[in-house]
C-alpha cells in the first residue's frame, strides 16, 4: 500500500458516503440484481476503495473484482440523494490501481488491445475501414467527420454502412479517417488512461491535420468521450454531434415508410444518462407512420444497462450476460417486435443474448435507414 | 482462505462453485447490515476485527437450503440466513462465523388475482414486489423506509411495519402462509390451505414472523395484496401540546377511522422535518394521510373532515396538505448519507419502542431524560397506531470521534442504547416496535418476555434447533 493518499478531500467523502450508506439504491444496480451478491453493489465496491485509501486493508482480488465488475452505467446515481457519481468513483479507482503497478492482468484486455491494435478488440489496424470501404470515393474531402468507432468497424459493420448511406441520402458531406483509433472510451472506463491518452492525442491530431470542425458519430461512448472528455486533454474545438442528432434536425425535411410494428428504445448508458440525450431517439422513431413506441419498465435516466459497458463484457462475461437477459426480460414483457438501440455496443450484446425469437434487433440508424424516403 | 476444506467441499456439491465464496472481500461484504454501530466500525481499522462469515453461499432452490441445513447441523456451522441486510439491528451479523445464506437468487413472483394474494420468494426485494404489483393495479400496503433494499423474508423474519402500517397493518397481517425450512432440513408451511382464517390451533405463521433466522429459514411467503389506491389525502395540524397531540389521535382511532399515515412530531424532529421554525418547544406537528379509490372519494373527504374537525376542536391549526405531500415525496431522504453529518462525525441512531396511549407521553420524558446528555441530542415521533396505542421512534444524535484506541463514539453509543432500552422496560414500554432484537436488544428480552414465555422461546428454540446453528446470537438466543 503506498503510503500517500491518493484522492481528494471531496472524492474521501464521496467513498465514505457511499460506503456507508444504508444501501438505498441496490434495487437498480444492475450487477447486484443480475448476480444477488452483496459485493457487487455500489457501496460494496465504494468500500473496497474506501478501506484501501485509507490503509485498512489492501486490494485483493475479491476487491478488485467488485471494482471492476461494476458496469459503470451509473445506474446508481440517479437515485443517490447526494449524488455521488459511482462511475466516476469507479474510474478514479480504477485509474489509481492501474497507475499503482497492482497486478490488473485480468482486467487489461481491453487497455492492452488499444494500445497495440488502436482498438479494444484486438482486431487488425490496417482493416479498419475495410467494411465500408466500397463505399468510400477517394475525392470525398469535408471538414465534417464521420467517426465509425471500434464496434462499427468491426463489429456492427451494418451499422457503420447505415450511417454513411444515411448521411449520402441527408445530402451531407462528410469524410471518412483511414487512421481512425479507437475514441479512447474503453481504456478510460477501465482505468488505462495511458492507452487512453495516446488513442486521443492521435486522433485529435489528425483531425487538426485535416482541418476537421464538426464529428458526427454512431457510437454513443464515442460521442460522450469525444464531447465530454477530448476537451480535457486539449483545446478542442469541434462541434460534436451523434447521428441522431444530425437526422433530428432534419426532421421536418424527411418521411418515413411505415413500420406497423411494436418498437421500444434502449437508452444506451453515454447518450443517456451521461449525455442526456433522451428525446431525439423517441422523436424519430415516433414520426415512422404506424409505428407503436413503447416504454420498457426502466428507461431514460432510469434505463437499465444492456451489461456489456465498462469492460464486463471483456472482463465478466458471465456477470455481462446475465445483466444483458434482465434487460431483454424487459423487452419481452411489453412483447416488442424490434428493441431499437444507439449504440452499437449494446446491440452486438443484446444480439448475443437468447431472446423469444421474434425479436429484431438493430441500432436506430439502421431502422432509420431502411425506413427513410427519400 | 477456507476455514474447512471437507465442509467446503460438501456445500459446494450442493450449490455449485459459483455458488460459494470464501474471499475476505465477500466475508466483509457479508458482514454489515444497515446498523449504526456495524456502519461506524466499517469506517475503521476494527473492521477487521468484526465476526464475519466463513462461507457465503447463495441458494438457488429450496431443496438446496434443505440439504445445507441438513449439513450445518451435521457438522455443527452456524447459518445465517441473508436478505438485503437492511436490518439496523445486526441481525445477519455472522457473530460465530458459518454459513451467510444469501436467499436473494430465489425471487419468483406469483400473482394470485382472483384470491388476492401473491406467492413471493424470500429474496425479492420490497420494491421490486411493489412495482411488480402495482403494474397490476395491487399493492402490499408495506412501504417501509428499507423498501428499496430490504427483502421480503427479511422483512418477516424482522417483523417489519411500513408507513401505511395505520391502515394497512405490518408485516404479520399480510402474511397468510409462510414456506420454512426448519433446521433440521424439513420443509413445512404454516397455512398450507392459504386460508384467511382458521381455527385450528395456534397460528403458527406467528411462529416464524420475527423469528429473526433462529427457527428457520424462510424462503417463500403467500402475502395477501389489496387494490392500489387511487388517491392518498393528506392533512397537516399543529396542536398547542404533546398530549393534545396524541389524544387527538387516539380519538381518530377510536371513531374507526384509519388513517394510511398517522406521524406525531416533538416540537426538535417536527422543526427538522417539517421546517417549522417558530415552533415552539410544547408544540406538536400530526401529519395524516388518506387512501381510498375514485369509487370511496367522498369517503375519504369525510374521514378527512371529521379527523379536521377533532383536531381543531382540540386546539390544532390547520397546516394544510403540503407538509405531508412532501413528507412522503422525500420520506427515505434522510436514509441517504448526510455529507455534513459525515464531516463533522455525527451518529444517529433510532431506538423503536412501543406502549399504549396512556404511557406514551410519559415514555418518552422518562427515555429522553435517561439518553440525553451534552454530547447526546434526543428527538422524537410518533407513527404506527393502533386502537390501544402506537410506538415511539426515539431518535438520538451524538457528535464523537472514534479511534481505534479509543473508541468513545461506540462506548457511548452502546451506553445510549443500554440506558434507553432500561428506561423503556422499567416504564412500561415494550423494547422493539418493528426493527427487531438483532443483537444489543438480545440481553434484555428475558425481561421482555417475562421468564415463562422467555423459557419457552427458547424450548422451541431448543426443539427446532437443538444444535443451536441458525444465527446463534439473535434474539436473546
């Protein structure tokens, strides 16, 4: 244990509220649901750091995996009187037991990944842009950025070549990075923000290369990293949109096919609660004539993870699955035909999971898509 | 570490390996309820010095629970049945290590509509049964503060009452049958026929309720559930005295009318709560509230008028709805951490006790004057009432720091405990309303009881569990 306190006065009182609470928000806490463990709760894991700063007891691996199992959907948060902010209680913690020189072996997939392969997957660089690069024309050269994301490029391929049609059919120029890294998002959830920093310093310097003012992405973590966090590393000054958002503004200007369906939204955890992003989604998909939106029990701030976020897909994929079939339970409850998502992520997960059959799941750029007339 | 490989090996033949866990980081997690004491010395380097489980395990079917029981009492290991570990007492404290069986995998619900109840397993938490039955137009009427995070075997085995417990009753009038694993393996129910009455002898559903996991485990509930109501009225009055105060409800109760939320304020808790500055210190604050349907509207605007009409005639003012509107909007609020009280090292514990109108006053003077010191501020309310009388939540406040050498926040907690617990039997009250006995409140239920019936809690005690493996420690057991 290093004799130094490593974290604040302000973030010291956080852990203890946190940790000595009296447990009121474990009936939304996704993992401590999915796996009925105690130590998998948000004051479990706040008391795992707590103890450790303090020098009580030093990080074992019980500990550990308590701190990185948590999804860091922050879930929590919304019903924390004093808001705390679990995730970022959790990145911190994570953060200062990577930088500690503990042995985090079981949690480094996804840092080491990024580091060598610019990706969270270990997937090969330079195939990158493979996917949609028959859709790519050499003259196209905007200041507007289309940012894949990990996920869409080699993942959601679908996904990623929805966004490009979808914004050729919204007449919008926009080009593509064939040195795309990874936003950063997976390292900085898990705690390697080494890896994170040298994944968005490229990426920032290249745009300022090219000259880029505005990025537009599918990805929803890709969307909260860049706008949220990019400006923290540097003077940024990008306008920074998710996809959504683009189509949402030219929603007076564009018409739907019907879709006589019964359809529910996921609100994926960086464009919902962290980015606040709750209506444009629903806006959409309720101008799609004929089209029945429906409600899952948790949604907006109250969302429920889909249970792949903060490296448990990587790390607990047990845990990750679980917490995935709660979400799906939900769907199935309000007997949805499509679970429509923003985030390519939560729908490679939900994909993943065992559902009634008739389930159709896509991210909402692909509904969009096929569904828009031109 | 494993304590005993051979007993490990057995349960984990039973549950499965990722069923079982003997890490220090679970054993910790395992070791903590909600109680004050438990919370404080978490904070602290005695963290490790506090019991805790060797084994956590969590079940997955009845027959599971059986055969661990059948083991435990083989083997002789405590067991330590685990809901949400919401308790305030240190019920699910480990306090000779064995077994923490975590029931909250077993969480299917059965909705009986046509027979108005609902089958429940012991570990589905109190919210997750409330909105599962409120979808369906239901409620159980059990809206306790540890709604959110307590479960429903620990709220019978806690004997727990809720804020609507006035009009809806506590816990045990909403149990009709409880499925329990007895220690020694077997499985019985209490009202097999889920009859709402019987006159068969004892109703042993009383058996198990409160029995805090000395006489069994149990793992599924048949509760009686009733119409979600449509509406929920409030009322606010403050009445020149105490008494004026109490007396009034005892009207109330006496005229059959039956509020959903009856809360009398002392004149310190009601200026907190209610932020009523220039209440002056003879001043009591009664929030009331009530519940019907669109169908019994005007029933409950008359149960409203008479209760204001008494209350008036007793010398109250009408503060209208709004306090009690924001009383129930932010109820669980001051369950949450306070950064301040974190800051400045407050402790805050309530001592729940329970006696009838005609001592309640003097209940509280007497408790008050044996708790309150310099160090130690006292508040108080009333709720939870019957035709007979109500219970009291004593409510004390100490600023003092603890270390590990001198640990003087928890000496002086545990002689405010020990002073009111005193106060309240040598006055005429009875030690626990709806938290429990859990562990401080244990060496006095001898004197609770009376030595007859304390004999015979433990002779079935001894009966049920002659081995004495299920939570050794609780209940004055």
């Amino acid at each position: 244990m290093s004799e130094k306190k490593r974290f604040s006065r302000e973030v010291r009182l956080r852990l203890e509220m946190c940790s000595g609470c009296l447990k009121m928000c474990r009936d939304n806490c996704p993992t401590a649901t999915a796996s009925s463990s105690e130590s998998l709760t948000p004051y479990i894991r706040t008391l795992n750091v707590n103890l450790n700063e303090k020098q009580i007891r030093a990080y074992d691996e019980g500990a550990l995996d308590s701190i990185f199992s948590c999804l860091t959907c922050n879930l929590c948060n919304t019903f924390c009187l004093p808001k705390v902010d679990e995730e970022d209680l959790m990145k911190l913690a994570r953060a200062s037991i990577v930088e500690s020189g503990i042995d985090v072996s079981k949690y480094s997939k996804i840092g080491e990944s990024i580091a060598l392969y610019h990706n969270p997957l270990q997937e090969t660089h330079q195939k990158r842009i493979d996917s949609v690069k028959d859709l790519i024309t050499e003259s196209e050269e905007s200041d507007v950025l289309l940012f894949l994301g990990c996920m869409g490029s080699y993942r959601e391929i679908e996904i990623a070549r929805a966004s490009i049609e979808l914004l050729r059919k919204l007449n919008i120029k926009f080009t593509i990075m064939q040195d795309e890294w990874c936003c950063g998002s997976p390292a900085i959830q898990t705690g390697f923000l080494k890896q994170a920093e040298e994944t968005m310093n490229h990426n920032i310097t290249e745009w300022k290369e090219r000259g880029i003012k505005q990025i537009i992405t599918p990805c929803s973590a890709c969307y909260r990293t860049i706008k949220t966090t990019y400006p923290k590393y540097t003077d940024f000054d990008f306008q920074v949109q998710h996809i959504i958002e683009v189509i949402k503004s030219k929603i007076d200007d564009i018409q739907f096919a019907e879709l006589s369906s019964k359809v529910t939204y996921h609100d994926p955890c960086h464009l919902g609660r962290a980015t606040k992003v709750y209506e444009a989604p629903r806006e959409l998909l309720q101008k799609i004539p004929a089209i029945e939106l429906l409600e899952m029990e948790h949604s907006r701030e109250e969302s429920f993870c889909c249970g792949s976020g903060g490296g448990v897909r990587a790390n607990f994929p047990d845990l990750s699955r679980a917490v995935g079939i709660l979400r799906i339970e939900e769907v199935h409850k309000i007997n949805a035909d499509y679970l429509i998502s923003a985030c390519p992520l939560c729908k490679y997960h939900f994909k993943d999971l065992p559902n009634k059959g008739h389930l159709k799941i896509l991210d909402i750029v692909e509904l969009i898509n096929q569904l828009l007339i031109i | 570490m494993v304590k005993n490989e051979e007993i490990y090996r057995e349960l984990e033949s039973i549950v499965g390996l990722q069923n079982i866990s003997t890490r220090d980081a679970d054993r910790i997690a395992y070791g903590r309820d909600a109680f004050s004491l438990k919370i404080m010395q978490y904070r602290l380097p005695s963290i490790l010095k506090q019991p805790l489980p060797d084994y956590i395990i969590w079940v997955e079917s009845l027959e599971q629970i059986s055969r661990i029981l059948k083991l435990a009492n083989e083997k002789k290991v405590p067991v330590i049945p685990y809901g949400g570990g919401a308790g305030v007492n240190g019920g699910i404290v480990p306090l000779t290590g064995g077994i923490s069986l975590d029931l909250k995998k077993l969480k299917r619900i059965e909705l009986h509509e046509e027979a108005n109840y609902v089958l429940c397993q012991a570990g589905v938490i109190g919210q997750h049964l409330e909105n599962f039955l409120n979808k369906k137009g239901y409620t159980l009427g059990h809206l306790p503060s540890s709604l959110t995070t307590s479960s429903i075997g620990g709220f019978i085995a806690t004997r727990s009452a809720g804020a609507l417990s006035s009009l809806y009753g506590s816990i045990e009038n909403m149990v009709l049958d409880l499925e329990v694993v007895l220690p020694s393996g077997q499985v019985v129910h209490t009202n097999p026929s889920r009859v709402p009455r019987k006159a068969t002898g004892p109703n042993f559903n009383e058996l198990f309720i409160g029995s805090e996991g000395t006489y069994g485990i149990i793992a599924d509930a048949c509760l009686k559930i009733r119409r979600n109501p449509d509406i929920r009225e409030f009322a606010g009055f403050l009445f020149p005295t105490l008494t004026a105060g109490l007396q009034a409800i005892r009207k109330i109760m006496n005229l059959g009318i039956r509020p959903s939320i009856i809360r009398l304020y002392e004149a310190v808790e009601a200026r907190m709560v209610y932020h009523i500055e220039d209440i002056e210190k003879d001043q009591s604050y009664l929030t009331l509230s009530f519940d019907g349907y669109e169908e019994t509207k005007e029933f409950v605007e008359d149960q409203k008028k008479i209760c204001t009409r008494l209350c008036l005639k007793a010398g109250a003012k009408d503060m209208g709805d709004e306090g009690g509107k924001i009383w129930f909007k932010n109820r669980l609020n001051m369950y949450y951490p306070n950064p301040d009280w974190i800051k400045m090292s407050v402790l805050a514990d309530t001592i729940d006790v329970v006696t009838t109108y005609d001592n309640l006053e003097n209940l509280f003077y007497k408790m008050k004057e044996a708790v309150q010191s310099k160090k130690v501020n006292v508040m108080a309310h009333w709720s939870h009432f019957y035709l007979e009388g109500g219970s009291m939540y004593l409510i004390f406040v100490m600023l003092e720091k603890d270390t590990e050498k001198d640990p003087k926040a928890s000496n002086l907690y545990k002689e405010i405990w020990a002073k009111g617990l005193k106060a309240c039997i040598e006055n005429g009250g009875s030690i626990s309303h709806h938290h429990g006995i859990g562990i401080f409140r244990g060496e006095y239920m001898e004197q609770e009881l009376g030595p007859g019936i304390y004999d015979l809690l433990k002779g079935i005690k001894n009966y049920l569990d002659p081995n004495g493996i299920m939570n050794p420690g609780k209940l004055g057991l």
